[in-house]
C-alpha cells in the first residue's frame, strides 16, 4: 500500500491513537480543603510513559514549583507506587517504583488516585479516556501534555502574594464532598475508604516514614510538616 496514500495515512493514525489515551486530573483535597468545583487537566499520555512523567506533567500544569516532595499513585485494587525526586534509591517497601511503572497497564476506564506531597496531601482522582483525535498525538520520547483545563488552581503554600508566609495548613475531617468519589483513599467514598482499605492492609499517606530530603533554604513550616519523619 503506498504510503501516502489516505488509506495507509488513517492506517497509521488509527496505529497511534492505539498508543495513547487521554487522562483527566481532577483536584479533590490539599492543605486540610476540599475543592468544589474541582479544577482540573486533560492530559493526552502515551502508553510507554511512566507514572512518574506523569506526575511530573500534573504538578507543572497544576502550577506547583517545590517539587522536592514524595509523590504516590494508587491503584483501584490498592497497589501503591512511589519514589523519591532526590535520590536514587529504590521505591518505598511494599510500593512499586513510579520511574519504571509504565501506564501501559491502564485501560479506558480505569480510575485510580495521585497524591502530591504526603503531608499537604494534594490529592487527585484520575481518570482514563479515549484520546482525543482532534489533538496532536505525544511520543513515548515527549512528556504527556495538558490538553485542556479548567478551574481555580490554589496556591501550593497558601501564598496570595510574593512576600507572604506559608500558611499552616488546616486539619481536614470527613466531608459530604468526597461521597462521589471511588473508595481508593481513606477518605473517599460514601463511607470513607478507611476500614475496607485498613482491612486490607493499604496504608494513608500520612503513614509514610520516609528518608527526610536536603533543605533547601531556610525553615519552611508546611515542608517542616510533610517532611517529619
């Protein structure tokens, strides 16, 4: 078949579009708040990017700069993946490593949760798509890209203006505005995700204890807390 041909042409864009699919990143907690509306990104993704380009991509588009912060995926079946942004060792015990894990094993439909940052607990329900014919399909070799967004995004230490402190963050409780949400994190569900993940043996983040990374500058209160060992 030749090549340029329409016929070899939509061969070939249907061969891509096997290869990608779209991600939505919905905002749903950070610093004790629940967000509502949920701002959110559209991410179009390859199949061979890992999950920590991923993560990586969601922070850049969510407006986030300190980046020197644990990050962790959570499956719907409560597989855990982790890594740590300064240093090279291995994934956390009993997590899998983000740098290897490829998004390959995700379906359309999948739903499964990302959290930035284990003490701030910004956390995200994600949810897989179809990819989006009408954009400019990634390589493996590009980062996945934001596509579309919406909302208002927070401010990732509660600063209004260039010279304000960090503020502490609020201790948050239960809220009517996660009951929509799959059960993938304590809090989430009608009835909290909780005992059925406390049964299972699948841990909160605020249950980490990992390595304390560099300082960076000065005394910070909010990484001071989601540092602590």
């Amino acid at each position: 078949m030749d090549r340029g041909s329409p016929c070899s042409q939509a061969s070939r864009r249907a061969a891509t579009l096997d290869s990608v699919f779209s991600i939505r990143v919905e905002l749903v907690t950070g610093r004790g708040r629940d967000y509502w509306p949920r701002p959110g990104r559209i991410f179009t993704t390859h199949r061979k990017h890992t999950f920590a380009q991923l993560a990586e991509a969601i922070d850049i588009a969510l407006g986030r700069w300190d980046l020197a912060h644990l990050r962790m995926f959570v499956l719907a079946d409560g597989v855990e993946m982790s890594w740590s942004p300064w240093r090279d060792g291995p994934a956390f015990p009993g997590t899998r490593d983000g740098r290897c894990s490829r998004l390959d094993e995700l379906i359309v439909g999948t739903v499964f949760a990302y959290v930035f940052d284990l003490g701030e607990d910004w956390a995200h329900l994600c949810t897989v798509g179809p990819p989006d014919a009408s954009v400019a399909m990634p390589l493996p070799s590009q980062p996945p890209r934001p596509d579309r967004g919406w909302g208002n995004l927070p401010d990732q230490y509660g600063r209004h203006h260039p010279d304000d402190r960090a503020s502490a963050a609020v201790p948050r409780g239960s809220s009517a505005l996660l009951n929509d949400l799959p059960s993938i994190l304590p809090s989430w569900g009608p009835h909290g995700g909780g005992p059925r993940r406390r049964a299972a043996g699948i841990r909160s983040p605020q249950q980490w204890r990992p390595l304390n990374p560099p300082r960076r500058g000065g005394s910070d209160p909010t990484r001071q807390r989601s540092e602590a060992p």
